[in-house]
C-alpha cells in the first residue's frame, strides 16, 4: 500500500503550520478594532436573542450591528448543542442550521460547555482544521510521488482563510474530506470510517463522499455489496441526527434553504449584478463590482478547467470532485454574489484541483477485504 516517506513527516507538518499561521494572520484585522476579543469572529447579531444570550454571558461579548454572518449560527450550536435551550430560536432557520452542526458541536466540547468560552473554542478549531488540511493534502501529494505543494491550496484558499477567520465550518470539512481520501488511498481504514461518519455532519453535501468511494469500489475495483456496506453505513449516524432534528425543530435541514437554485443562475447573476455595479456612482460599489467580475471568472475558469480534466475518471478523488461540482452549479444568488460567499462555497472544491489536474491519479494500490492483509495490486489507468 502506498506509504508517506518516513523521512519527509515534515514536509506535511510545515504545510500545515504555513496554513495554520496564514489563518492566525487572515483573524488579526478583525480582532485589533475589536480590542483583541475573540468574541468578535462569530459576528453575532447585537439585535437578535442571540446577542442577548452572548451579552448575558458575557458583558464583554463583541456582538455587531451590522455585517452579522454564518459564523454566529455555529457559535449558536456550541451554547445549544441539541437545540433544547433557548439560543437557537433565534436562528433565521434553525433546521437548516442544525443540519450542519459539527463545528458548532466540536466548539461546546473544546469549550467544556462553557458558554464564554465558546468564541475561544471555535477560533482554535478554524486553527486546527487548517493545520490538519494542509498537513492532509500535502501527505496525499507526498503518497502520489510528489512534493506536497498541493497543500498550497489549502494555505492559499480565500475561501478556507476567510471561513477559518470568520468561525465558518468549511476548514473543518477540507481537513476531514482530506483525511478520508488518505485514508482510502492508504488504506488507513479507522481514519477513513472516522472521517466519513463525521464529513456529513459538517457539511450535508458530504453523503456524497461515502456513495462516491463505495461507487467506486464497485464499479472501477470489482468489489461485492458486501465489502461496501461499512462505507455506505457511515451514513447512520448522520441520518439518526437529521431525524432527530426533524422531530425536535419540526422541519428538514433542506426546508427554508435558498443556498440552491436553477443550475449556472447564480453564477450568471454573480456576473450580471457586478458589471452593473461596476458603473455605479458610488466609489465603493464600483469597485466591489470590477472586482467581483474578475474574480468570479478566475474561480470559474480553475473549476471549469478541473472538471474537464476529471472526466477522465481515472481514480476516484475525480469522481468525488464531479460530484461537488454539480452541487456547486446549483448554487444560488445568495451563496455567489459576494465574493466572500462564492469563494467560501467553493473553498472545499479548490482544494480537490491539483488532484484532478496534475497526473498521476490518486488511485488506492491495495487489495484484499482485510486490514493487514491486503497485497499489492497494479494501478488503475
């Protein structure tokens, strides 16, 4: 089975800690205004219950009066993990929220359930997650034979440094999307069981990752239903969580969702409303509006250009990317007008490029239904 060179662990770990430092540099210009205070990353609404709730644990608490954003719903999940308190009736749409709540989780249990701490928590984790998504990704370059600088993608990733600053789930998703395929493509069997069962609940898209490998599996490697089944069952505890949410917050992590709409609309309209702003009087909108256009192509033209290369289907972290990407041609106005958004919604996908992009493909070298067992076997095409 593929291995990491014994002699080049610091390769990853020097990845992860450039990722990790990228990330603590991206969290200082929100923090100085706001006096240092942790608190003000999870941009909490200061006219919600949620401000309330923060002020009432602590006066010091840096909510905001405008420019409140996702990262106060995660904060909202670590004082009210299951949704029995108060906090969470003041989400926009708790359902959808709780659909996705394994930061939110992590942060109550790094936070000891102390709700002060809870602001605290979440920063080390967007911290944690970068570490281990860099050190992840440039491990899995390493084990296809080159250097680990797809790691860059990570370290370099708007979308993961902005998510990462702002107390945003999607660092946490790479880490563990990351952690899976070197788990699969090793042969690491507890990490990849470990990763899958955690991925959904980070991101719901994520079932997608367990169907893809067990698809794979299948189709490209020949194995029985049976040796498949622990990927898909993965899934359960997930599907057990959106159950209970459904009965507790009486509706599914899908209802009062816009994040999706008609395919390429959202983009196309990203486009529109910039060229439109791009001739505004208003120095600000103008400005806003050049940038987002260039950006918005850049993005599109990397993924495009992914896509196109992982139709090839030559292993199956193609297969995952194609999947993602349809996801992300569904996305709506809201989740790509701001480049903020458009870069964040993608933050994950951008990672998967250089695997897609770059030969040789990330395929698993071993057979056989057994850890410590398996044998060698010759490379897919």
């Amino acid at each position: 089975m593929p291995r990491l060179p014994s002699d080049r662990f610091r390769v990853p770990a020097a990845y992860g800690l450039l990722a990790a430092l990228l990330t603590a540099i991206a969290m200082i210009p929100s923090l100085r205004p706001a006096g240092w205070s942790l608190t003000a990353l999870p941009r909490v609404s200061a006219g919600t219950g949620m401000g309330a709730a923060a002020k009432a644990v602590d006066p010091g608490f840096r909510v905001v009066g405008q420019g409140a954003y996702d990262g106060e719903f995660y904060w909202g999940i670590a004082v009210d993990p299951i949704a029995r308190g108060d906090v969470h009736q003041s989400f926009d749409t708790a359902s959808y929220r709780y659909g996705h709540p394994l930061l939110g989780w992590l942060g109550w249990v790094l936070s000891a359930g102390q709700a002060r701490f809870a602001a605290a928590a979440l920063a080390v984790l967007g911290l944690l997650s970068m570490l281990a998504a860099g050190a992840a990704a440039a491990a899995l370059g390493l084990v296809r034979g080159r250097s680990g600088v797809e790691a860059l993608f990570v370290a370099l990733n708007p979308g993961l440094l902005y998510a990462a600053a702002h107390d945003l789930t999607e660092p946490l998703s790479a880490a563990l999307l990351l952690g899976a395929l070197y788990g699969y493509i090793c042969n690491r069997r507890p990490l990849l069981l470990a990763c899958l069962v955690l991925l959904p609940l980070a991101k719901e898209e994520f079932v997608l990752v367990a169907l893809a490998l067990a698809g794979w599996e299948l189709a490209r490697r020949g194995r029985r239903v049976a040796d498949v089944v622990p990927l898909v069952a993965t899934l359960i505890p997930a599907a057990l969580w959106w159950v209970y949410a459904r009965l507790t917050l009486g509706a599914w992590f899908t209802s009062g969702d816009t994040a999706l709409g008609v395919p390429l609309r959202g983009w196309a309209r990203s486009l529109v409303d910039a060229g439109i702003n791009s001739f505004a009087g208003d120095a600000s909108l103008n400005q806003l509006g050049e940038v987002t256009v260039v950006l918005v192509v850049a993005l599109l033209g990397l993924l495009a250009v992914a896509g196109l290369r992982a139709l090839r289907l030559h292993g199956p972290v193609e297969l995952v990317y194609l999947l993602l990407a349809v996801i992300a041609l569904f996305l709506a106005p809201i989740a790509t007008e701001l480049p903020r958004d458009a870069f964040r919604n993608t933050a994950v996908l951008v990672v998967l490029v250089p695997f897609v992009i770059v030969a040789p493909s990330l395929v698993p070298t071993w057979t056989g239904r057994r850890a410590g067992r398996d044998s060698p076997a010759a490379p897919e095409p």
